[in-house]
C-alpha cells in the first residue's frame, strides 16, 4: 500500500490503524456527480454531464468496492458509456495499484499511465490522501469526477436513462429509507467488517469486528429466510453492495481475513441468494475470483507474507437455487 502526500508518493503502509490495532478507512475526496445536465449532485461541483462515451472507470477485479460499480455499469447496460481501465492484481508497496501487464489488467488507454497515482496528481498535482479503486475519470474534461463508490453508482444508476441506458431503478424513491438503513448496517458490519478483520493488529479488534461480522450475517440469514431480496421485492443497490462482499467470502474473507466462524456456503439462504444475484443477468461476467485471491493474499505482506495463494476453495455458483420461490408473495 502507499499514499500520496503533496503529489509525492510514499510506498509505506498508511495509518489505518490507531494504536489500539484498529483498522480505519480513509475518506475518498473526488466528490462530484455526473448528472443529467451537468448540475453539481449532492456534493462536488456542475460541469459532469451525462454524455456517451466522455466517461472511463479505473477499476480493481479484486475490490469489492469497484465491483459495485462495475455490476451497476453492466445492469444498466453502460459499456458504450463508460469505458474501463483495470489495474493489474498485485497492489505493491512501492507503486501503489499499477497497470504492468498481468492476467485481467486493461492498461490506460486514456491517460497512457503505468501507475495509478499519477492518474490522481493529473487530477490534483498535489493531491494528499489514499489512491484508491474504483476512480471515475472524465476524459473531456481530463479530471477525477468521484472516487467514492457508493455514489458512482447512484450516478450510473440514474444519469444516463435519457441516453439509452437499460430500464431498471435500483434506487426508487419509495424504498430509499430502508435501503439506506440496510447499507449502513450492512456497511459497518460486514463490508468494512470484513477489513476491520482482516487489517486489525491486536487481537480484541479482530475479535470484535469477527463477532459483529457474524451477527450480521445471522441477521441477514433471517431476513433472507423470508424474503428474496434485502429491500422490497426487486433487486436493489443494497443487494449489489452486500453481493460484492458476499461472493468473496468463502475464497478470500474465510481465509485471508480469517472470518472463520463460518463459511458462506453454511448459510442455507445467504449460499442460496448469492447464487440468485451470480444468476441475475451480467452479473457473472463481473466477478472474477483467481485474480481476487492473487490480489488479496499477494499483496498484502504483513498478513500472508509468503504470498501464497490458496487452490481452494471449490465453488459452483452456477448450481440450481430455489430464490424463485419468493416470487409468488413477495
Ligand atoms: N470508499 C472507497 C473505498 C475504496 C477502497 O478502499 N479501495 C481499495 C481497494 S479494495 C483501494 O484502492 N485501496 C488502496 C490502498 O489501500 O492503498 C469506495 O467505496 O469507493
């Protein structure tokens, strides 16, 4: 990992943790919106319409945070839209995320960089902060638009409708309450639970967010025992942004970030609603595990310092689920 301080890149591992070994994660700081036209959003400044071809993703297979954008991009049918650059697996210490040639990479046929940092300081010369995937480029104007995923695919799921985007509105109105409630929770507990997990160094930390992981996963087994989807009868954001996490689970969480109380695939309805969304249509061809493990357990040095990525484990989510069933009452 690394960071960037006045425009200059330091390979160390940022302070993401206090002393009481406690993972905490940076805030993204590019925060405007594209919008239909050109209006600032909710944060950040005008000047991002929405326009064919003028956007490009930086992206990370691996990233359950970019996933969300790359399965919002590819439901809501945006690939003549949003073009896609993808960073090679291995995020190391002196470089931070790159584009060197590897399995999944997609160089940056944009900004013809190696090296995603200088994708930021072309930005903001002396941008300070975390460089992080996924970035939102816009390549008319050569700026970051927003390097925050939760509002990237607010964006995708809604600005470009006008133009010919594919019908579908993963965030109604109507049931935006409890949406928001659910990602909060599901947010703290089992998205960054996982990190929290994983990047602790003390041991009452990792206790802590294991214990809060699995209650919220107890608690979505539950409610997914009842319905087929986390939020009214349809698809929704909230189910992107639990899937990404969900499907990483047994191949890199299990392990890596040793959340071992159980394993995914021990949750009848979890198991069951995550083959459901793998299923939905597009969503597949988003997730790529052989390059998520190579990312996770090759990059990260202090937690698997041989770099030693598992076989395992065997998985077949393509098997018959029975998530139809809910159809009928909802
Ligand atoms: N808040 C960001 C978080 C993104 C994030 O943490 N991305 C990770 C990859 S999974 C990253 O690029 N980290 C860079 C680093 O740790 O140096 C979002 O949701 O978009």
């Amino acid at each position: 990992m690394g960071f960037l301080v006045n425009g200059q890149w330091e390979p160390v591992w940022y302070d993401t943790e206090t002393t009481q070994g406690e993972f905490k994660r940076l805030e993204p700081v590019f925060r405007n919106w594209i919008t239909t036209d050109g209006q600032a959003g909710p944060t950040g400044t005008a000047g991002f319409k929405a326009e064919a071809n003028r956007y490009h993703l930086y992206i990370s297979l691996a990233c359950p945070w970019a996933h969300r954008t790359m399965i919002m991009r590819q439901i809501k049918g945006l690939e003549a839209f949003i073009s896609v650059s993808v960073v090679n697996a291995y995020m190391n210490d002196a470089e931070g995320w790159t584009f060197h040639e590897g399995a999944g990479v997609v160089e940056d046929n944009v900004n013809h960089k190696t090296l995603l940092h200088e994708i930021y300081t072309l930005a903001e010369p002396n941008f300070t902060g975390v460089v992080s995937v996924p970035l939102l480029w816009d390549k008319k104007l050569k700026t970051a638009v927003n390097n925050e995923s939760s509002e990237i695919i607010r964006m995708l799921n809604s600005a470009f409708d006008h133009l010919g985007a594919k019908a579908g509105d993963y965030y109604p109105a109507s049931l935006r309450t409890e949406i928001d409630e659910i990602n909060e929770f599901v947010y703290q507990t089992i998205n960054n639970g996982v990190y929290r997990a994983g990047f602790a160094t003390k041991q009452a930390p990792y206790e802590r967010a294991v214990t809060k992981l699995f209650a919220a996963l107890d608690v979505c087994e539950a409610r997914l025992s009842k319905q087929r989807f986390l939020v009214g009868n349809q698809l929704t954001e909230a189910d992107i942004r639990l899937f990404t996490t969900l499907v990483r689970f047994d191949a890199v969480y299990y392990g890596h970030f040793k959340c071992n109380l159980k394993r995914l695939v021990d949750y009848p309805n979890l198991f069951n609603y995550l083959l459901d969304i793998y299923q939905h249509q597009g969503i597949a061809q988003t997730v790529d595990l052989e390059y998520s493990k190579a990312h996770y357990y090759g990059s990260h040095d202090t937690i698997n310092p041989t770099g030693i990525i598992p076989l395992g484990p065997i998985q077949d989510f393509n098997q018959v689920h029975n998530r139809n069933r809910f159809d009928k009452n909802g």
